[in-house]
C-alpha cells in the first residue's frame, strides 16, 4: 500500500507519504546530496538507520525522546550543537522518533537560522497520526504544554506502519485516542468503522491500522487547510482538533509533577474527550445514547475515561491558561452529535465544575 497526501499551503505543500519500509527508502534518497543533513534520532530507534550509508556531511544526533526534552535547556543544547556543525540555509533537519521529538526539532527547524528545510519521519501511532501532521512545533513551561512554539510545516512527511510493531500495546492505544478524535469530531460512519474493528487495529492488521491512519490525515488535513494557524472558532477551525485536549493537557502536566503516575498523552485525551463529552450532554448537546456509546467503547478499547486529578485545584489553573480561552472565560470544544463538534465559547470555572459534578 502507498498514499501520497498533499497540504495544500499559501507558498508551497507539505507532502505526506504512507507507505510500509518508507522510512529507509526515503533516508537514502535524503542523504545523497552535498548538502548538511541532520538526523535527530530517538536513542530508542537508532538502530533504524543503520541501513542508510552516512558520509561526512551526514550529522546524527541522538535524543531520548519523553515529554522531558520539550523544555527550553533541550532546545538551547542542540540548536548550539547545530551552529556548532555550521548548519546552513541549503541544511535539512530529519526529525526520526515519536511525538516530542517531532515537536522539539520542528520548532528548532522553525527558528534556527529563522527556518531549514524540515523532514518528519514519525515512529508512533500517535506521531503518525497527529503531532507529525499540521506543522504546530512547540515546547513546555512550567505554565502549560506547547505554549512556546511555531507553526512550520513539514517539506515531508514519512509515515512507514511496520515500525509500529516496536510499540507497546499502551503505546499503540495511545495513539487511538486520537484515532476516535477524527471520527467524533467529524465522521460518523468512521466511527461505527472503528467501533467494528478497533481489536484489528490495535493488533496492527495492516488492512485495517493503514486505513485508520490514512482516514486521520485526511480529516486532520482538511481542518489544516481550511485554517493552518488557528485563526477561525467556527466549525471550520483547526481549533476543533483539539476536541479533549483543555482537560487532557492539564492532566498531563499535573501527572508529570513529583508523585503521580505516569500518564500517556492518548490516556489523558481519552479522559479530556470523556469530560468535555459529559459537558455536551449535561449541555443537552448529545443524546444519552450516544454518549453512553461512547464511554462503553473507551471501556472495550481499555482507554480511561475518569480521573480524580480532575478536581485538583491545579488542574483548574492549567486549564484557565489554556490556550484557547479568553477574557478569562473558558472556550471548549464539544460535540452536538458523533461526527459533530463544535466551538463553545463563555464558559466560567464554577459552571464547569457543575456539569463535571
């Protein structure tokens, strides 16, 4: 199976190309040049390019990717070793890993020598289907995730399915979290699709785990392309991407604190699509049958979807920082039925505290 997507952009298009052992494929296609090429590689996956011949102008920079390299130390440490290198404006930066990875070197790309050539070559389901898609870049702040970043997006994008069976099951769920997302916030028959074989795709059946990545890129690009950075609050919006993520991003901060487990970023959306879900049908939005549809599937996948973090006065805080937000009232996004989101706007911390009670 090969899929070549195009983003359609103001200046240019970022291609995306599924397609199993695409990775090697494309890295020596890369690496025949006399141009600078930087590979920044997990440490978990180096072992992915050993295939590839590297010669003198090939740079590899390895990295152990966790949401702990999202910081500004990671971020200072390698753009200095990439001027150190004299990295050009003719330079490429090949980002190989999951999520944070992606996120750390496409904001580097963005910024060092105020932008190079950038490739994405994500290793994750949940990098493959998100984080690698759209261009936002970014690291954390004791404040929030993601509130210091860029939106640059990919020259390429190389999604290759066979590295997924490296993953954890946890890992691989992760991911489809963000697989449901696609399909509540915009397509019902994808939905009932999942809710049918979500077992073969947690298993990677390829049939069936390439059709549930190439289906969410195609629903995320659609956003993208209506609205790259974020702009509208209509049901057009890129902001309807983040359906999950008000209440799952504050999670993820508080469970990185001293003292509390570990939580995936696909675990903590799970329980942000579960909550702002709540809302939607204490708004009267959603039907009870659907919502109870829902929260049975999270149960079947094995996908949390409560938290009792969530009452932590902290979690409150972060979530007024939200992005999103303004004039101090909350803005969320919610659905009206499956394959249906939307934008609500005004919301207080007392009301929400109501519907989650």
């Amino acid at each position: 199976m090969k899929k070549i997507i195009n983003i359609k952009r103001i200046n240019k298009k970022s291609t995306i190309y599924v397609q199993e052992g695409s990775i090697i494929k494309h890295l020596k296609k890369e690496t025949n040049t006399n141009n600078k090429i930087f590979i920044v590689v997990d440490s978990k996956i180096k072992k992915i390019i050993d295939k590839v011949k590297l010669n003198k102008n090939i740079y590899v920079i390895k990295i152990k990717g966790s949401e702990n390299i999202k910081s500004i130390d990671s971020y200072w440490k390698t753009i200095l070793m990439l001027l150190k290198l004299k990295v050009d404006r003719n330079s490429t930066l090949i980002a190989i890993g999951g999520g944070t990875v992606g996120d750390l070197v496409g904001f580097i790309a963005s910024t060092v020598l105020r932008g190079v050539r950038f490739i994405l070559m994500p290793t994750t389901l949940l990098s493959q289907v998100d984080s690698s898609i759209g261009g936002k870049n970014g690291i954390n702040t004791s404040f929030g995730k993601n509130l210091v970043g860029t939106f640059l997006q990919p020259d390429k994008v190389v999604i290759d399915p066979s590295v997924l069976k490296s993953l954890s099951l946890r890992e691989i769920k992760s991911g489809y979290a963000e697989i449901l997302k696609y399909a509540l916030i915009n397509n019902k028959s994808f939905y009932f699709w999942l809710n049918k074989n979500y077992d073969k795709i947690l298993n990677l059946n390829k049939p069936f785990i390439n059709k549930a990545i190439t289906k969410s890129i195609y629903i995320k690009s659609k956003y993208i392309q209506l609205d790259e950075k974020e702009k509208l609050i209509n049901s057009s919006s890129r902001a309807i991407l983040n359906f999950g993520h008000t209440f799952g991003h504050a999670l993820e901060t508080i469970h990185m604190s001293k003292g509390y487990k570990k939580i995936t970023h696909g675990e903590a959306i799970s329980i942000g699509m579960a909550l702002a879900l709540k809302i939607s049908y204490k708004m009267k939005k959603i039907s009870n049958l659907e919502y109870r549809n829902i929260i049975s599937h999270l149960e079947k996948v094995g996908l949390p979807h409560s938290d009792k973090l969530i009452y932590n006065k902290k979690i409150m805080t972060l979530i007024m920082s939200d992005k999103k937000n303004s004039n101090n009232m909350i803005n969320l996004i919610l659905l009206k039925k499956i394959g249906r989101a939307y934008f609500e706007r005004g919301l207080n911390i007392k009301k929400i505290k109501i519907f989650l009670n």
